[in-house]
C-alpha cells in the first residue's frame, strides 16, 4: 500500500475509533446522530489538504475550496477560525456565503446561506462560544456558551437579575463591550481581570469581595459556576464549600440592582455581629436551609412582602422555602410558625427552659405573648410605619419574625431584633428597636453571654405607642428610659432524652468491636426520658439512625423503631449482619438518634444523638 493511501486511512481509522470509544465525536457529530454529512471527504482532503500556517489554528488535512453539495454556495473556503471579512474563517454573513458553518447552518438568526441571516461579534472565533471541546458536552457539535450556567443566571434563571439574552452589551445593562463581546465595558474594552462591570452587582468593596475571591467571588466562578448543575431547569442547589455564596452581595459592601441595595445580613462579619457571627451561621444553618434558591429575587422592592397583600406575601417576599402566619391574626401552632418549628422545638421555646420567661413571676413569656393572644393585633409585621395612628403601627399579632433577627442582631447574642434590617434602607430610623439586654446576678452590669446571666431586661412602651420599640405597641407602662422591664431565670429544665449510650455487640450482647463480613451484628442505644407527661412517642428515625463506612466501598444500614414509652431509661437494640460491600480492615461507626414526640406526629419535644466506631476485619 502506497504512502499516499495511507495517510488517508490512518487519520479516517483513528476519527472512527475515537467517535465508538468516546460516543461524542464522529459518532455523534457532524456524521452520525444529528448529522447529514455522508463522507468525512466532503470537508477533508487527507492526502493533500491544507494545512495552514504556524499560530493560525489546528487545520489539518481541509480540502479549500469544499465542494458541499445542496447548499447555495458550494464552495467553502476555510483558512482560519477568525479574522476580517471574506478570510476564509469559519462564518462572515457576507456574500460569497463560503464559511464552514454559514453554508450548512441555514436555520440560525446568525451567520445562515438563507439571506436573511445577520451577523454579530464579527471578527471573534464561532467557538468562543460554541465550543466543540467542552468537557461535559453530549453531542461534539453541541453549541455551547463559555460559562453556560453563569450566562443563564444572568439571561433569565428568576434568581438572577433577569437582563436578557438581549442586553448583553453594557450600554443596554449588560457587560460586554458593544463592537466586541470578548471584551467587557468600560470603553477601552477590558478583559474579564480587569472589568469593573461586575462590581456593583457582587459588592467588590464588601468584607466578602463577591467579584474576585478565590472560593465566592463571581470572575473565579465564571466558568465552574456556583450551583450543581441540572439536567434541566435552572439549578437551585449550591456547589460544596460554596455556601457563603450570599454573603457577597449581602454584606457591608454595596451592590445595588435595579437602584435596591442588597440588605446587609452578614453584619460586620468578624466584629461583633452578624450572620456568621451571631446569628443563624453561627450555629451552623445555611441560607438554603430557610431561603428557596430557585424563585424571583430581584424584582426592584426594596421590601417585598407588604402585610396588605393579597394574597400573603410572607413567603414569596423573603423567598422562604416554608410558610409562617405572618401577618398573623388567629393561627396557633403548627401553622403559625413553620419556618421556625421545622427546626426550633416548641415545647422548649414555650416551656420552663425557654430563656424569656420569669421564675420568680412563675411567667413563661414565649408563652404569652405566642399563645395567649394569638388575635391581638399590636405589631408592625412589615416594619413600613404604615397605618399608624398616634404612634402606633400595627398589622399582625406578636410572631417570631417580630422579635427576632435570625441573621445576627446587634448588641446581643440571642438575635433579638436590634432595628438595622428592619430601618428604611439606607438608614437606622428603627435602631435601637428591642433595646434588650442580659444581666449579671447583681441585675445592673450587662452581658453578651446568655449562660453568665439571670436576668433579661426590655424597654417597652404603653398601648398605643410603638415609639418606644418600633416593633410592637407594648403592654406595659411607658416608664423613664432608664427603666426596664426585667424578668428572672434560672438554667435548667425537667424535660428531655438523653442518648447514654451506643455501642456494637454480638447477638449474645458480648460487647465488640471488630466484625467480619457476614458476620452478625447487634447495634445497642440506652437513652434515658423524664417528663410530666404519662407516656412520649420516641422515635429513632432510619434516616439519622444508621451504621455507615467511614473508609472502603459504601454501605449503609438503616436503623429505624419507634414505640410510646413512659419516662424511664430503656434500650433498643437491632439485629443485622454485617454486608457483602463492606471493605475487609475498613472502618464503620453507628450513629443513633432518639427524637422524643408528644405524641405520634405530634410536636417535637426533644433530640439527642450518638456515635459509636468500630471495624471490619480485615
């Protein structure tokens, strides 16, 4: 066989072999499912093509000019991938219609052999936007942007700022450059290191630079993108490790979209307040735990949820992934406080170990101020100054929102509402709101630390006045703003289980640690229950309660019972066998959860958990 032949052959074998082994090149390309082409020879001259100059690009073997048959042109002239007009690049718009992609694209708005086809971003290589290399493509020719998921956010995912697919150069509210879309505004056209455009969306100069860090900001993550991404749809869960995400926008920085400033949650960061400080993030609960990822967020209301909308607005105004009764006027629990009872026990915050509450009054203030009067409407649950009438505010009955800054409050570490998100934006006109403060023993010097006081102390002011708190129209007398309602407490509390503890046996109960595959196991929890009641629904959940690996293959068992038990310690145990996908001298642990109910799907009283390692022999 002559030289000649075979370097044809050898270059069409190898195209061949990469397109069955991958199934996303020739197979899947411009050959095979999808495609029309009958002959790699159509396009390719293996013998004798060009092969273009040095620096040019990677075009090897192409026949210049392509004779393709059926289309308007038929003869394609390719060079290069870019440059000025009738090149020989890959798609111009302009007549002879000779470019790779114009001659057989004939249903696209750009670049088609139709007439009707119109250019944009003349002069820039079609692949910077339509790779035929990305890593997670199904089809080799699958047009892609760069950043796919990114542009979407942009273009129409409700979670982001909705600019369009059609405003994408910055003099129509986008961010590239109008006469070169590489480039990105101001004029002289910037790269995307040097641009500022990004900067009063993602708060460049906040304590979380939401445009450059390495782990949140927007330019690192142009490309890997935030979110997990969906097989369709738009993507509604973060990526791991990117769970401050908010933060770089919702701090003391500026970013502002469509004239609203994004409210500053993450406070002053690693001072003295704020999210991640004292409030919700401190504790370990992430935005995504309250707030739904996947619903409109930038609609231009400063304050979305309004108490006169109808129908309510709660929700969808603070996008929250569950329903709270706010306003509330009537609706006792479990409805009136979903959002917070999915996580916060009830009983413990209206019974004897709730903090706001008076031992020597023999007062349970959650109590009150939840359950006594569910109807009294004496709160402003929009914080709007609305519907006031000799200094009072009210739309709704006391519910937690009212209270409470789950984001981290300033100047106490129990998120009690200090007045910074609730003020008009862009001021502090409800600061101080709650003017609440812990006490030492001696009930004058205060303290930021709950566990080192005994006393809770609150301005408040009398009915109708909400000038006192800006919260609520108040029940007590409006005394000299030195005075404070103060209340006593003392730590402690009768209700609760406790896991003592869990541990591995055989099924003769000889304690052991070590356990072959197939061999049987026994899981072992004592937990001990004290309560007022005659008899609690315990419950060791199978989604929490489980044995696992912690090195080798995967493998998990589910260890679910529940039973109405009255208080007294107890022990349950669970019979299994060791699985054939355990690793020999791998490790395991076997964690089990006790949740203590008031009754079977009742209210959840109380939790407790524990962890026990042992091993598979090796």
């Amino acid at each position: 066989m002559s030289k000649k032949y075979l370097v044809f052959i050898l270059p069409l074998i190898a195209l061949i072999a990469i397109g069955i082994f991958s199934g996303n090149v020739y197979s899947l390309g411009h050959f095979g499912i999808g495609g029309s082409v009958a002959d790699c020879n159509i396009c390719h001259d293996f013998a004798g093509g060009y092969y273009n100059s040095p620096g040019l690009g990677n075009l090897r073997w192409v026949k210049s000019p392509i004779v393709y048959p059926n289309v308007i042109s038929p003869n394609v002239y390719f060079v290069s991938f870019s440059g000025p007009a009738n090149s020989g690049i890959l798609a111009d718009a302009t007549a002879p219609i000779n470019g790779p992609c114009e001659v057989c694209h004939t249903t696209t708005t750009y670049y088609n052999n139709t007439g009707t086809g119109t250019s944009h971003f003349p002069g820039t290589n079609c692949t910077a936007c339509h790779p035929h290399f990305a890593s997670d493509i199904v089809n080799y020719f699958e047009p892609r942007f760069i950043g796919s998921q990114s542009h979407t956010t942009h273009f129409d995912d409700p979670k982001g700022p909705l600019l369009g697919k059609s405003n994408c150069t910055y003099n129509l509210g986008g961010c590239h450059n109008p006469s070169d879309y590489t480039k990105f505004g101001p004029d002289p056209g910037q790269s995307k290191a040097a641009t500022n455009v990004c900067d009063p969306c993602h708060s460049k100069g906040g304590a979380y630079d939401g445009v450059d860090d390495a782990v949140i900001g927007a330019k690192p993550n142009w490309t890997d993108s935030i979110y997990k991404p969906v097989s369709s749809g738009y993507p509604t869960e973060l990526q791991d490790g990117k769970e401050n995400w908010c933060a770089g926008c919702h701090d003391t920085g500026t970013s502002i979209i469509y004239s609203v400033a994004a409210p500053n949650v993450m406070g002053d960061i690693g001072a003295t307040y704020g999210y991640n400080v004292n409030g919700h993030g401190h504790e370990g609960v992430l935005c995504a735990d309250c707030h739904d990822l996947a619903v409109l967020h930038t609609d231009g209301n400063a304050r979305t949820y309004a108490a006169s909308a109808s129908p309510n607005n709660y929700r969808s105004g603070y996008r929250l992934n569950e329903n709270m009764a706010v306003p509330r006027n009537g609706q006792a629990h479990p409805a009136a406080f979903r959002l917070c009872t999915n996580c916060h026990i009830y009983a413990e915050i209206t019974g004897p170990t709730s903090n706001f509450r008076d031992d020597l009054k023999a007062r349970q203030y959650h109590e009150m101020h939840l359950n006594w009067w569910p109807a009294f409407i004496c709160a402003d649950s929009d914080f709007d100054g609305t519907g006031c009438s000799s200094g009072t505010c009210k739309d709704s009955a006391i519910t937690c929102i009212v209270c409470h800054n789950v984001h981290g409050a300033k100047g106490n570490h129990v998120m009690v509402r200090h007045g910074e998100l609730i003020s008009t934006p862009g001021t502090t006109d409800k600061v101080p709101a709650l003017d609440f403060h812990w006490y030492k023993s001696d009930g004058t010097t205060q303290t930021q630390v709950p566990e080192e006081s005994l006393y809770g102390g609150l301005r408040c002011g009398l009915l109708p006045d909400i000038s006192k708190n800006r919260v609520c129209a108040g029940c007590h007398p409006s005394y000299p703003p030195a005075y404070e309602i103060k209340w006593y407490r003392t730590p402690g509390g009768p209700l609760g289980v406790t896991v003592d503890s869990v541990w591995t046996s055989d099924y003769s109960d000889l304690p052991k640690t070590t356990f072959a595959v197939g061999e049987q196991i026994r899981y072992h929890v004592r937990f001990t229950m004290i309560g007022a009641a005659p008899t609690y629904f315990m419950k060791s959940p199978g989604e929490t309660s489980k044995a696992v690996n912690t090195s080798g293959a995967a493998w998990t068992t589910k260890l679910p019972k529940n039973a109405t038990l009255a208080p007294d310690t107890y022990e349950w145990t669970w019979d299994k066998t060791i699985p054939a996908t355990a690793t020999p001298g791998s490790g395991a642990k076997v964690t089990i959860k006790i949740n203590m109910w008031d009754s079977s799907g009742g209210t959840l009283l109380d939790t407790d958990k524990k962890t026990s390692n042992f091993s598979i022999a090796p």
